[in-house]
C-alpha cells in the first residue's frame, strides 16, 4: 500500500503552512488549484482530521478524489473502529462517501475497483457481509430465481448485472446503502463485483475482524498508536535522580506518516515550551515530533478512541502537563550555579521527552496509589471511588484514581485537568490528607467510631457523605442522656441543637470546633487538613441549625434536613423492626 508522499525539503515549511490553514478551515481547500498534488502529501492524522471536518460540511469531494489507498484506510482505521471491534455502521458509511465521492467526481471506469485492492479489499466485504444473504444462481434458470425471491419476501432484493447472483438485505437505508455500494463496484468492474459478492456468501464475519485487527494494529503502531502493552511501558515510574544518572537515550524513530505531522507544539509558557526554544532548530525538531509520538501513546496507554478529537485534545494537554511536571522535578536536582533553562534543555537532549515524561509519571502514580489505597479501606466509598464524600474530595479522589491522575475543575461539574506542577501535586496531596481526616473522623477510634453499617441503612446510600455522619455523631453526642451509641437524629434532637449549639449570634458554640480539632490531633492530621475539613463540617452544621424549616406544627421538617443522618433517611430500616440490629 503506497504512503503519502513527502513533499520536498524545500518546500517543507510552506506545505506545513498550508496544511495548518486547511485544518483551521477545512472548506479553504475550494480555493487551491492544487490538490491532485497536496491532498496526497497531508499525512494520516491530519487527512483524517481534515476527512471528519468535511464530512460534517458535505464536502468531502474536496479531499476523497485526490486521496491515495493509505490515506483512506486511515480513515477507515481511526474512523470505523469501536475499541477492537469494527462498528458495521461507520464502516458502511464512509464507504458509501467513498463510493459516492468516486461517483461524484466522474472518476474513470476502474478506478474505484483500483482503489479498492489497493486498499484492504476485506473491509469491503466486512461492509456489506452483515444482514446480507446472497443466493448463486444460474442467469438461465428464472423458475430457481423466482424461489430465491419468494425466500426472502419483506427484504429488498438486487439482481447482480452478470445474472449470477440475488442480494437480499433489509429494507431500510443501511440495507439499501450496501446494495448501492455493490451497484457501484459493479459498475466499475464486473469481475470485482463478482469476486465482492462471491466473498460475501462464503464470508464469516469474526474472521475478517480478526485479520483486519491485526492489520490495523500494525498500521497505528506506525502512528504511535502501539498496543495498550506496549503503551503502558510509559507509565513506569523514574525518579529524577535515575533519569539523571541513565546514559544518554537512542533518538527516538518516526513512521513516515508521523514525521510529516504538524507538531503540536504547546502555546502555553511553561518549562516544555522554554526547552524547546532552548534547543537548537534539529534538535528541537526531533523533541516536538517525540511530543506526538508520546501523546499517541498517552491515547492507547489510557483505551481512549485514536480517531476522536476529544482523546487526542485531553491527551495532547496531559501529556504537555506531564512533561511540565516532569522537567520541575529534574529542576530539583540542577547544581545551584548552572542555568535552569540551560540544565533542563541539556537534560532533555540526552535522556529524551519518553524519560521526562516517566520523571513527571511518578509523582502522579504516588498520588494514584494513594488515592486508590484510600478508595479499598471501604470507608470512602460504595458505588463509585469517592462517593461517601463531599465535593472536592469525592471528584479528587476519582480524578486521581485514572491512570493518568487529573484535578478536578471545582467550578465545574465532572471536568478535570491534568497536574503540570509541583503545586498541583502538593493540593493533590492535601485533598487525599483531608479525605484520609474525614474518613478517620467517621470510622476510627480516636474520630467517633462510627459503625460502617449506618451507611447501608440509609434509605439511600448513594446521598449519604462522611460529612452527614460526622456532623450528626458531633451534635448526639452533646445530646442530654445520650448514649454512646450512634443513632440518626429526632426532630426534637435537632430542635434541642438549634437551641443550645448556637450562640446569640446564630454562631455555632467554640466547643464543637474544639472537639473536632481535639480528634483530628489524635487522628495525626495536619494543622492545614484540619482547618479545610473542619470549616466544611462546621460551616454546613451551622446552616442546617440555624436554618431548620418547620411543620405546621412547629416541629422540625426533616423531610427539608440535609446534611445530617435523621430518622427520615432511614425509614425504610426502621419500618422493617430491625432496630435491635
């Protein structure tokens, strides 16, 4: 199978130039008198990213005319794939484009049957095998083809123009997609059509998936898209004193496709991009063709879809927030009278991005061990890892528990970033210390002891927090007569906290903080974890007392109570009489 061609040397900036014109504004390529000529030399990220623009304006016949074999089968590799398993509707849809784009364009009679054994004729048949049966006959015998319609009433049927064979497929567009497909092949070259439809009968599905797996694997290994194996070898920890001490690494090897995509490289100040401009011209080359190589493997390393832009833009930021956390551990160990640019740029030359990037992987994988530590004591979480706990622990927990840990976004829901610094990674250690404190205040023996079973309990578990069990154990505690056993607050338990836990002001009394703090000590909490936690617990136990909303007869709601475990959340336990449990 050909590859795109490479234009020469001394036209390689201008070509660049364009080609980051047309990715901004796919539609631009109207414009160029060219594209028998550029459009075969725009490398297969970029073709495919230019292929699902166009796709979405209707105007791929600006790109698929002029595309050679290698290209199209990028598209179908980064396109029509779910996971490992073809997705029979995207595949049958970019070949209709195909198809339609070929037709469209008036291409000369052969040249889709061309196209097609240069390209993986298999992915052809696997397009149109699925819902399709197809009956051999004999173009003589009329009475064997009137049975073979009768077979399949209800199904729309399509005699091939050599008269030896009747395809039936459903009847609705995607059937009718894949006979216009087989129309046209037809059309093209008779015997291709035969030999298309001869494989379709005698086609096992699992089969060809198989065989074009292992062929689009090699094709992405090419890209940078290695196997996950392969890729996880990246998420081995380095610390900055080991990467130091290695011995200067192999310049890192390129595909051709690869070598000729635009770099991305980061617009953002930071230490990737000063090293970078640190470099000289060939160096620096390399190190940015190295970033792209790495940001495939950041996609493959973490299973997220090669072909869709959303995997490549979260990968491109957190391998580049990587990296950055990467070269500030280096910096920790520059001599005091040598130029950090000039340490790190040095350091880069010789040891490569790979080996940055593992430096910045291991600050994070402590943090993801952490996170996950905390996630199997069973005291953070049911469902889902953090879900006993309030915002921000919850989401940090879960953020830091991917394989590549993130922060989360906290004035936005479900939306998380990548760590790019030692002081990303030191609020990262916090929020782990403050989720250890809560968990520590709710279950062990120096916070309240809490028995873990209140949580199942609850009528429902998944709006229990650690928060509403702390909160409640704090205010039974100081409950007149109250044992020392936990049970959920009465409307008159919260009446008596409205009362005598508030002070004139409204203000909740000293002695409840001071309590907190007395357990946190014992618990080995840091004075900065103990002041975050506290004043979330405190601040919600104030607004739930002071705020308490009544019944008409002057009780408390506690159908309204939030953030304390009341005997409204538990009523379906006390209703079943096991109470004494």
């Amino acid at each position: 199978m050909s590859q795109p061609s490479k234009p020469p040397q001394k036209a390689a900036d201008a070509f660049t130039e364009s080609l980051e014109v047309a990715l901004r504004d796919p539609v631009s390529l109207e414009l160029r008198d060219d594209l028998d000529d550029f459009v075969p030399a725009i490398p297969p990220q970029s073709f495919y990213r230019l292929a699902r623009a166009l796709h979405e304006e209707g105007r791929l016949d600006l790109l698929f005319p002029h595309a050679n074999p290698a290209q199209l089968t990028t598209v179908l590799d980064l396109g029509a794939w779910q996971g490992e398993r073809l997705d029979v509707l995207r595949v049958r849809e970019w070949i209709t484009a195909i198809v339609h784009t070929y037709e469209d364009a008036r291409a000369p009679r052969g040249a889709l049957a061309r196209l097609i054994r240069d390209m993986d004729p298999e992915i052809w048949t696997f397009a149109l095998l699925p819902g399709s049966s197809v009956y051999e006959l004999d173009p003589e015998d009329d009475e064997a083809r009137d049975r073979a319609r009768g077979a399949v009433d209800g199904l729309y049927t399509y005699d091939t123009p050599d008269g030896g064979f009747l395809l039936a497929v459903p009847d609705d567009p995607i059937g009718r997609a894949a006979v216009r497909i087989l129309d046209a092949v037809y059309h093209d070259d008779l015997q291709l059509g035969r030999e298309l439809t001869v494989s379709i009968a005698g086609g096992l599905y699992s089969v060809i998936e198989e065989d074009l797996l292992r062929w689009r694997n090699g094709r992405l290994a090419d890209l940078g898209f290695v196997p996950w194996e392969e890729a996880m070898r990246l998420l081995r920890p380095l610390s900055p004193e080991q990467a130091l001490r290695r011995e200067a690494q192999p310049k890192p090897g390129f595909g051709a496709g690869l070598e000729q995509e635009p770099t991305p490289v980061p617009a953002e100040a930071g230490l990737l991009r000063r090293v970078l401009a640190r470099l000289d011209a060939g160096e620096a080359g390399l190190r940015t063709r190295e970033f792209l190589l790495l940001t495939n493997e950041v996609i493959a390393a973490q299973r997220l879809p090669p072909g869709e832009p959303a995997s490549a833009e979260r990968a491109l930021l957190q391998t580049r927030g990587t990296l950055d956390l990467g070269l500030e551990l280096l910096a920790t160990a520059r001599p005091e009278d040598q130029d950090l640019d000039a340490f790190l740029a040095d350091a880069t030359a010789r040891i490569g991005l790979r080996d940055v990037f593992r430096v910045g992987y291991g600050a994070l994988a402590k943090l993801r061990a952490a996170a996950l530590a905390l996630h199997r004591s069973g005291q953070v979480s049911i469902e889902t890892i953090g879900s006993l706990l309030d915002r921000p622990w919850g989401p940090t927990l879960r953020a830091l528990a991917q394989p590549l840990p993130e922060l989360p976004l906290e004035e936005t829901s479900g939306k998380t970033r990548p760590l790019s610094s030692l002081r990303d990674v030191a609020k990262a250690t916090q929020r782990i210390a403050e989720a250890t404190l809560l968990a520590g205040l709710a279950f062990a023996e120096e916070g309240f002891a809490l028995d873990p079973v209140w949580v199942q309990r609850a009528d429902d578990p998944s709006r229990l927090t650690l928060g509403d069990l702390i909160r409640s154990a704090l205010v039974h505690r100081r409950l007149p007569g109250a044992s020392a056993e936990f049970a959920p607050l009465k409307a008159d338990d919260l009446d008596w906290g409205a009362r005598e836990l508030l002070d004139g002001t409204r203000a909740l009394l000293p002695g409840l903080r001071a309590d907190l703090e007395t357990r946190a000590r014992a618990l080995g909490a840091t004075a900065a974890a103990t002041a975050v936690v506290l004043d979330g617990l405190l601040t919600r136990l104030q607004v739930e007392l002071a705020g308490l909303e009544r019944d008409d007869d002057g009780a408390p709601d506690l159908t309204r109570v939030g953030g304390l475990l009341t005997i409204q959340r538990v009523g379906v336990w006390l209703r079943t009489g096991l109470t004494q449990a």
